[in-house]
C-alpha cells in the first residue's frame, strides 16, 4: 500500500537576470502575474493536488519569498480595522497554504544540484518538484495525473509537452516509447536543449516533476554537464535507462494551459491571458485588447 505523496519542492534560487533590472533587488519568483507573485499559483497548485508540505530552495536577496507567505500582522490589523474584508482575505490566503520550509542552495550548480538540496527534507520518500517559470492553468490539472501514474507504475514521472520543433532547442527533450494509455509514454532518454536536428523527438520536458528518492542517489554520481552545472535531465536519463533499479521514468503528455513566465513575451502573455479570463477583469480587458488591435 503506497503512502500518500505530500511533499513537494520548489527550486528558487536563480537570479532572474532575464528580467533585469526589475529582478536587481525582488526576486524574480515575486513578479506580479495580475496580482499575486508567480510563486503563489505554483504553491497553490501544489496544494490542489495535496502536497501541504513545501520546500523552498532558495539564495541570497530571496527574503521576500519568506516574507509573503508569512503573517503580515500589522498589516492584518489596518485591514482588519478598516473593515477591509476582501483584501485582508486575499492577504491571508497565503499564509495558510501550506507547511513552509526554506533552505539555501549555496552554490548556484544547477538544477540537479538544487533539488539534492532537498534530500534531508525530503527523506525515502517520493516527491515532487515544480519549477516557478511554468505556471499550469488550474483549469487543467496535470500534477494530480502524475501523482497517481508515480503510485501506479512505481517510477518517476516528468510532464512533456509537444513543442514546435524549431522550439525543441529550448528544453530537454525525450526519446520515448508508447505505453497502453495515449497520454503516458516510457522515456528511455533525454538530451539538454538539442538542436532540431539531434533532438529525439519533439516531446519538451516542462518544469513538474514526481520523483522516486533514488534520484538523491544518482544526482550524487552526477557529474557536471551542460554549463558545469548538475543537471536534473542527466540524473533522470540515468534512471530512465536503469530501470530495474530506479523502475525507469514516465512521462504524462500534458495538452492543457501552460504559462511561460522565463520569458519577457511569454510573461506579458500569460499577464495579458489569465486577467482576460477572469471575470471581474476580462470583459473590460477583452474589449480593449479588441480596440487596441485594431488601431495598430
């Protein structure tokens, strides 16, 4: 009988220096995507899908991390005292998410290294990792999948997504096989942000990960890759391919809303896109998208 999985990791030590200078003194995690920080709807997803304990690898100048998700108690009571109940609700709403924990990564050598960081929190257990620079629409749970296909096939699980190949360059990619669902496939490799010509396929590897602990374990006979960092695909390839020990790893094949928040474009797009759908701003933001468009 599998033990529920609850525990979830989220890597926030970069620099964000694709954001500079807005990123020079508030961590990139911080930005506003319409009015909650991105770090937010990536804590909040986690919690959807019942991981309540999260840890947070995080650097130098990232306190504001801590902070948000801390009681803000002078703040509480001016909302409180002015009656202010809708905003002291949106205040409190991440205060209560979930068991926050925080460590430092140190050096900055990579994403593999980062998510060793996580191993004494962690312990013999599985778990799951959400990178901050992809935000999944909630509309389209995707976490929950992979949490059940970890407990039902006893390997770790990444999330794919089929990109344009002229895009493939830009992620991990996997070599895959089919499976008897159309929306799982067995990957037996994975190359770091190919060129189109090298890459295996198509099938992108995007920031959500469920892994078994014995990736502690590979990640510790990782060598430096790509840039001299530890890198996470280099530990799943080894597990993919060394399936009697580690049961291999799966993918979910994730064709719901993903948004890209790495990219100057892409996080104007995904601003300009969740505000449009909700209802207090999307009839009046749809409207003058319209009328601005068409006055270019």
């Amino acid at each position: 009988m599998h033990e529920r999985i609850t525990k979830a990791v989220i890597p926030a030590a970069g620099l964000g220096t694709r954001f500079l200078p807005a990123t020079k003194a508030m961590p990139k995690e911080m930005l506003p995507v319409v009015d909650k920080p991105a770090i937010q709807y990536v804590v909040e997803e986690a919690v959807s899908a019942g991981l309540v304990d999260v840890l947070m690898v995080t650097g130098r100048n990232k306190n504001a991390l801590e902070n948000h998700f801390d009681r803000v108690a002078e703040l509480e009571a001016t909302l409180k005292a002015k009656g202010d109940d809708a905003k002291l609700m949106q205040v409190n709403a991440s205060t209560g998410l979930a068991a926050m924990h925080y460590v430092r990564q140190g050096d900055p050598m990579g994403l593999g290294h980062a998510v060793h960081r996580a191993r004494m929190h962690v312990g013999n257990e599985p778990f799951a990792v959400l990178l901050g620079d992809d935000l999944i629409d909630e509309r389209d749970p995707l976490l929950r999948r992979m949490l059940d296909e970890q407990v039902a096939r006893d390997a770790s699980i990444v999330a794919l997504l089929e990109v344009d190949p002229d895009q493939i360059h830009l992620y991990g990619a996997a070599a895959v096989e089919p499976t008897d669902d159309p929306d799982v496939v067995r990957v037996t490799g994975l190359v770091e942000k190919p060129v189109r010509e090298a890459a295996p396929s198509n099938y992108a590897v995007i920031g959500r990960y469920v892994l078994k602990p014995d990736v502690f374990d590979v990640l510790e006979r990782t060598a430096p890759g790509r840039g001299g960092e530890i890198q996470l695909t280099d530990a799943l390839m080894t597990m993919a391919k060394d399936v009697s020990g580690t049961g291999g790893v799966y993918g979910v094949v994730f064709r719901g809303r993903r948004y890209d928040t790495g990219d100057k474009l892409e996080y104007i797009k995904a601003v300009v896109q969740l505000a449009a759908d909700r209802d207090d701003l999307g009839p009046d933001l749809r409207s003058w998208l319209v009328e601005y468009a068409v006055g270019l």
